[in-house]
C-alpha cells in the first residue's frame, strides 16, 4: 500500500499493523509479559503475586445502548484470557449537539453494564468535541489473572479441537435490529425483532473464559471485527499454525441467517463478540463443560501445522484476513434503504 493511499473503514490490515504499529512500542519494560501482535487484544504486566491485565477498545460502529456495549466489549478482552476483570476507564467524546439527556442515558448504560459484571468504573475522561457525528466511547479494562494464567491466542497447539461457544454474529444481528428498526419492521416478525436486540444479553463472555480456563483449555480470541473467522484468522496468526475449519458447523442462529440474507453480508465475518473461540486437547469433553453451564457450544474445526482452510457446502476456500467487518456493508446498505423511504 502506498503512503498517498487512504486507509478503508475498519480495523487496520495485519500487515501494515506490523508494518507501522508493532515496530514502534516504544521502549520495553520486563513487566510487560504479553505484548501486542495479531491476534493479542489484552496486555499482562508482572508486578507482583499477579499479573495485571489490560485492554482497550472503542464503539463506534453502534447507536443504541453503545456505553453498555462498550464496557463489556472491553472486559471480554479480559475474560478471553481466563482472568477477572475488575475496572474500567472510559473515554467519552460527545458531538456538539449532544443533550445532558443524552449523556445521561449513555452513563446509565455504562453503570449498568459495570453492575452486570461486578466491575467499577475507575477514571476518565468526558468532553464535547467538534467535528463528531456521532459519541465514541473507548473503554480500557483491567483485570488479573487466575493463578497467573493467561489463555493467550498464541498458545494454540497442533491437535487442538476449535470450538466455538454461543453463535455467530449475534452482537452485528442485534446492532442492525437495533439501529434500523423502521427497515427491519418489513423484513423479520415481531418475535424475531425482539430476539434479535436481546441477544444483546449474551454478549459477555466472562463465564466462557473462566470455564475454557478450568477445563484446561490452550488459547482463546473473543470474535469481534471480522467476526468468526476473522478470529480463527488472528489466533492462527498469533500462534504461527494453520487450521481446518467446517463452517458449516459454526452455530448461527436463524435471525442472523435472515438479516445476512438481507444485508447481502456473510454472518461468519459479522462482529461477533460473546462468541469466544477456544482451543483445547479435547474439544467434546469442553463443550459438555458448557453446555452443563448453559452456554451453547460446538467444535467446529481443527489447529493444524500450517494449512488454513475453510471448508463450505464441500469446497475449499483460504481462512484469509478478514478485511473489512460485514457490520459495515450492512450498514451502508440499510442507511440507503432508509433514506430511500
């Protein structure tokens, strides 16, 4: 890529964040165990009995309940390592024509989403700024290990099973449901609208972490942008292996498959956050481990030295990066369809 070349909506390619990112950290402490790379979305700093866990992430592809979304966004990071989280800071950059209304409403999310998961907000920072459409919310977590475990994507081994736990898709289902009511109100039933913004709801993957960690799992990456196979893409990047994976078997619920098919997007590249993907010497025994807990989960795939494979309807096809997340496409195709009204 050129210099002159501008960047495309989303996250930032691999190979320029290892191009331009990862070459420039500044200077290195020892206490920085785990340090940034494809695929590491949580820092451990050694300081002492524990190691102290850290990660950030903004919102800004939501609308509707986005400081809810944005504090668990951040602690999944977290629980994705099989830690605790234990605080927050968050960041709030407010457009000019925001109301004390709204800000209120965004704070009440935020102490609400802390509240569900037993976290405090720790510090800050609140302005308004100029130039903005739209509030962005960055949120940084911290937390500590158990035992000074931490179930990092680069320690996935050759023979691991790759299990997936909740569905696919589920966090781009809900924000779509929930930011374009008035489009969806002629494409899915009541009952199916109502389902699509709780699963909200499950977009924690606190208990998902903790469980993969007591039942000896290897690794594990939260599926956020480039949703399910974006993830499967990082962790493979973070341990330096291959994969096979059968997509056909990555759980996807029927609203996700029908608000795909409208969007014209691939549900298993839409932001997947709640969905965590584990890998374990025993992918079955893990998933009877969960489902005994209540939480949906299902192998789906293979670590291999270094073949990367998605297998579909009987053909084969590269697990790639992921580009850009399919919320974004979604997005603009529906905004056209709205203004279009």
């Amino acid at each position: 890529m050129k210099k002159n070349e501008s960047l495309v909506v989303g996250k930032v390619p691999p190979e320029l964040l290892e191009q331009i990112v990862f070459s420039r950290l500044g200077y290195p402490r020892k206490e920085v165990v785990l340090r940034p790379a494809i695929g590491e979305d949580t820092a451990a700093l050694e300081l002492g009995n524990e190691l102290l866990l850290a990660s950030t992430d903004p919102i800004t592809g939501a609308e509707d309940k986005a400081g809810w979304l944005a504090v668990k966004v951040a602690i999944n990071d977290i629980a994705a390592t099989g830690g605790e989280p234990i605080c927050i800071l968050v960041t709030l950059l407010l457009p000019e024509v925001t109301l004390l209304s709204d800000l209120e409403r965004i704070i009440n999310d935020i102490n609400e989403a802390c509240q569900e998961e037993q976290v405090q907000v720790a510090g800050g920072h609140t302005e308004v700024t100029p130039g903005l459409k739209q509030p962005i919310i960055s949120v940084t977590a911290l937390g500590k290990t158990r035992n000074k475990k931490v179930l990092s994507s680069s320690n996935a081994q050759v023979g691991d099973d790759i299990v997936v736990t909740k569905w696919a898709g589920m966090e781009g289902t809900s924000i779509l449901v929930r930011d374009f009511p008035g489009v969806f109100a002629d494409v899915l039933d009541e009952a199916s609208i109502e389902q699509a913004k709780e699963l909200f709801s499950m977009i924690s993957v606190t208990l998902d972490g903790k469980i993969a960690a007591e039942a000896g799992a290897h690794a594990c990456h939260d599926a956020t942008e480039g949703g399910v196979l974006g993830a499967m893409y990082e962790l493979c990047q973070a341990s330096g292996l291959g994969a096979v994976i059968y997509a056909d078997k990555i759980p996807v619920l029927p609203v996700t498959l029908r608000v795909a098919e409208f969007c014209k997007i691939d549900p298993l590249r839409l932001i997947s956050s709640g969905c965590l993907v584990v890998t374990a010497p025993d992918g079955e025994k893990l998933c009877k481990a969960y489902k005994e807990a209540g939480v949906n989960a299902t192998v789906v795939g293979k670590i291999v030295p270094k073949a990367r494979e998605v297998v579909q309807s009987g053909n084969k096809s590269c697990l790639c990066s992921p580009g850009t997340d399919h919320l974004w496409l979604a997005r603009r195709y529906l905004e056209s369809i709205a203004q279009g009204r």
